[in-house]
C-alpha cells in the first residue's frame, strides 16, 4: 500500500488504562496527529490530570462525545458493548476504525452470545472488522478500513500456540491447557482507582480459573478447537505470561521446534524467540517487554518429545491492546509497521 500523510487520529474513550497507552505512543508518532480525546466525565480536563505520564507532552484536554469531529481514523477505547451499539454515527466520522473493545473480535454473531451472554448489538457490522493480530492477519490489515482490538489474554495465548497450529504438529486428541498471570491492570483503572497499590488491586476481575471469554478468539486465530484458559493475578501491574500444555502427534526435536517459530517470527518486528541455554531469563519474562510492544515466545520441550510446554511474554496494555491498536494503524496507513513503536523495556523492572 502507498503510504498516506498524516493521519488525524481521535480517541474515543480516553481516560482509562489503555487510552493514556494509545496517547503515549500516538503523541510522538511521526505520521499521526491526535486532534482529539474524549471523555464525558472529564470533559474540559487537560488529559495529564489522568495520564500524568504525559505532563510535557501534550496540551490536549478531553472533549465529550458529542464534539466529535470528522478525522482520518478513530479509535474506540470504549468499554465492552458501547462502540456495537453506536457504530454507524462513529463510521460517519472516519473511513477508517479499530475498536480496541471485545465487540467486534468474533466474526460469528452465536460465537458471540454465546460467549459475552448477549445478542451482538450491530451484528451486520462483524463481517466488516478484521481481527487486528499483525501476527496471524498482517496482508489483510493492510487492506483493512476496520480493525478490531485483540484480547490481552488471547493475544500471549495465541502467540505461543499459532507456530504449532500452522505446522500442524499438535494431537487433535489432547487439550491445550494455557495457564496465564496477569498484572493487575488489566482490571482497568476503575478497579484499581485510589489504590497506592495498584498490582494489589483488580485481583477479582482478572481470576477465571476456567471458562474465560477470550477462549473463542484463540480457537478462532488458531483453529485450535480442545483448548481452555485458566487465568490468575498474580503481584504484578503490568503483563501476561502464558504457560500453554500441549501435546504433539508425534516426537519433535528442539531444532525442529526452532524451525516450527522461525517459519512464524523469524522476520516478526516485534515477536522476539527467547529459548536460552543459560542464563538467568531463559524463558520469555513479562517484566522484560514492560512499556513495549514486544511479545517473547519460548518453549520447554519434556524428555519425551511429545509433551511441551509453550511459553508467551506481553504486556497486556502494550502488544495485549495499545501497542497492537497502533501497529494495526500502521498497516492500514501504510506506514512502517513499527512507526511509533520502537522502545526498549526498562531493567530491572
């Protein structure tokens, strides 16, 4: 694709966790200007009273929806549910949308309400998203005009687990257990406002030892059809670490392996393979991709080749939401796919 000029870029729903992540990497984005930020309870606030990370950055203030004015691309930052129901007066305003919202994830209208409990407001408009993961859907997103948000969970599961379903090594008759930890951010910032202690916070939001919602986008990307995802909070703001159980048809070796996620990653410009021999970070580390947009991915393999455990590092509010948002941006706007994105994690962190 040609790329475009500069994009102007309006975030709508911007006070929470993942709107001050969408700022941080918009504002110095080389390509994209941010002409507006909405916030109906905050409207008229400089956004810095929610996101003082950005103190000496940027002079925005939060706007109400209603002020709305037409613009290059919008992104929805809006809770579950909210962006379906007001989809066609959003796509008045922009050519070009990415929801970072659960609304628009599942192409199926029953995969749908059968997973979030409801029918789909706008279920005509499903079609019309593409599945905003680079990793399993780069060429379309090029061609995309609306893009949907990933999520955080699905996104380290479907990390570890799509080199393996697209060699087609893994036994169909075996499950694939993905044990993840999360950070406590990932309640948002509702369920940690006015705590000094945010990783304590959240903690109920973010257990589901069984049944969780992001099941169906993994079976949806990775065509794995017996899987299940158990997920816990653990001490920790920011970050997943997906620990999936699997089992393969038939013995592999650590070199086959290597090959297997090569085939997937080896020109990734933000999948980095992260299987050591020694050393103390052997295996992909959550703090070690905090404030970035990079996923880490490994594996242990068991002495009998045929059990493995596969491994996936992010950030949930960088490559499990803003960061992916962006580099979808990227894709759509012909753009360098890491425009904006290139940082290097803090350490120790």
């Amino acid at each position: 694709m040609t790329p475009s000029s500069t994009q102007r870029v309006s975030i709508v729903g911007g006070s929470g966790y993942v709107g001050g992540e969408l700022l941080r990497y918009l504002i110095p984005h080389p390509s994209v200007e941010v002409v507006q930020v909405t916030s109906e309870s905050n409207a008229g606030k400089p956004v810095r009273t929610l996101h003082p990370q950005l103190r000496g950055w940027s002079d925005l203030r939060f706007s109400a929806m209603a002020e709305l004015e037409p613009c290059d691309l919008l992104i929805l930052a809006l809770p579950h549910g909210e962006a379906a129901s007001r989809i066609d007066a959003f796509s008045a305003l922009a050519p070009r949308i990415i929801d970072c919202s659960a609304d628009f994830r599942l192409g199926d209208a029953s995969v749908y309400e059968s997973t979030y409990g409801a029918p789909h407001a706008a279920p005509d408009w499903l079609a019309r998203f593409q599945y905003g993961l680079p990793e399993a859907h780069r060429g379309a997103l090029t061609e995309a005009a609306h893009v949907s948000g990933v999520g955080c969970n699905a996104t380290a599961s479907n990390l570890a687990l799509l080199p393996l379903a697209r060699a087609g090594v893994l036994d169909p008759a075996m499950p694939a257990i993905v044990d993840l930890k999360v950070g406590s951010s990932e309640a948002g910032r509702r369920a940690t406002a006015g705590s000094h202690h945010p990783e304590r916070s959240g903690v109920a939001r973010s257990f589901a030892p069984t049944g969780h919602r992001h099941v169906a986008e993994v079976r949806q990307v990775t065509g794995i059809r017996n899987v299940d995802l158990s997920v816990t909070s653990v001490e920790m703001v920011r970050g997943v670490l997906a620990t999936a159980h699997v089992w393969l048809k038939e013995p592999l070796t650590d070199r086959a392996l290597w090959s297997i996620y090569r085939e997937s990653y080896g020109s990734d410009p933000f999948v980095r393979i992260v299987h050591d021999r020694g050393g103390a970070y052997r295996h992909p580390e959550p703090r070690l991709v905090a404030g970035t947009n990079h996923g880490d991915v490994g594996w242990e393999l068991a002495a009998d080749g045929r059990r493995l455990v596969a491994l996936a590092a992010i950030d949930n509010l960088g490559k499990g939401a803003a960061g992916t948002a962006v580099q979808c941006l990227n894709l759509m706007a012909g753009f360098d796919e890491a425009a904006g994105l290139r940082s290097i994690s803090l350490h120790p962190a």
